[in-house]
C-alpha cells in the first residue's frame, strides 16, 4: 500500500470481543457453521452419483429444447389461454350476479334458487376449465 493509505490502514480499530460471553458466542456460531459446511461437504460427497445423473438429465432437456424450440412458447400460450378464460369468467359472473332483482331498502341484488344454481355451475365450470 502507499505510504499514506498504509498509515490510515494501521490506525483503524479492530473490531473484537470485548467480554468472554461475546467470544464464547461467537466460538458457538463458528463451530455450528463449520458442522453445517461439513455436512455439506459430506452431502455433496455422498450424492455425487445423483448429482452427475441430475447434470446429464439436465444436458438432454437442453438437447430437446435445442432440437423442438416450440417447447417454449408452450407456457406462454396456456397462459394466454389462461388469462383468456379467467377474464371470460369474470365477464359471465358478473353479468349473473347482476341479473338478480335490485332491493333498494337492502342496497342488494336478490337471487332466486335459479341464478344462485347457474352461478354455482359457472363457479365449477372455472374449476373444471382450470383444472387442464
């Protein structure tokens, strides 16, 4: 370091432990993230075959996706379906659940058992649409 930088480098304070209770804690945490590399360790270790195979299932998903690039605008498009569906849901539910009679004193929309059970099917045909 410069002449300068070096000086103003010695003069900083060095953070440490001022009681014992403070470095026996920091001895704890110290020693449980050693253990806890270790396990890693050991893990890595242990499942190294299964980690080459996971490696080689992940080299021919690239291999499929290389050779049928359409594998990706899949999702896009059920999503697109998707957003289309729910919205015409919402179009449809809000249409029935406005078709009741309005009752002014309640400030609510009556439904008669028709409408409640149209709205119930409706309800089911979203879970039903949804569920592909």
């Amino acid at each position: 370091l410069p002449g300068d930088l070096a000086d103003k480098v010695g003069k900083l304070p060095v953070p440490s432990a001022q009681t014992e209770t403070e470095r026996n804690i920091y001895l704890g945490i110290g020693i449980v993230l050693a253990v806890a590399a270790l396990v890693v360790f050991l893990l890595v270790i242990c499942l190294c075959r299964r980690i080459n195979m996971a490696i080689e299932v992940l080299k021919q998903a690239a291999k499929a996706v290389r050779s049928m690039p359409a594998l990706l605008i899949v999702p896009i498009v059920i999503w697109v379906l998707t957003i289309g569906v729910v919205a015409y849901w919402v179009v449809v539910f809000v249409y029935l659940a406005s078709s009741g009679t309005f009752d002014p004193a309640q400030h609510v929309y009556v439904w008669d058992d028709t409408l409640r059970y149209m709205l119930i099917y409706h309800l089911f045909g979203l879970l039903w649409t949804r569920a592909w």
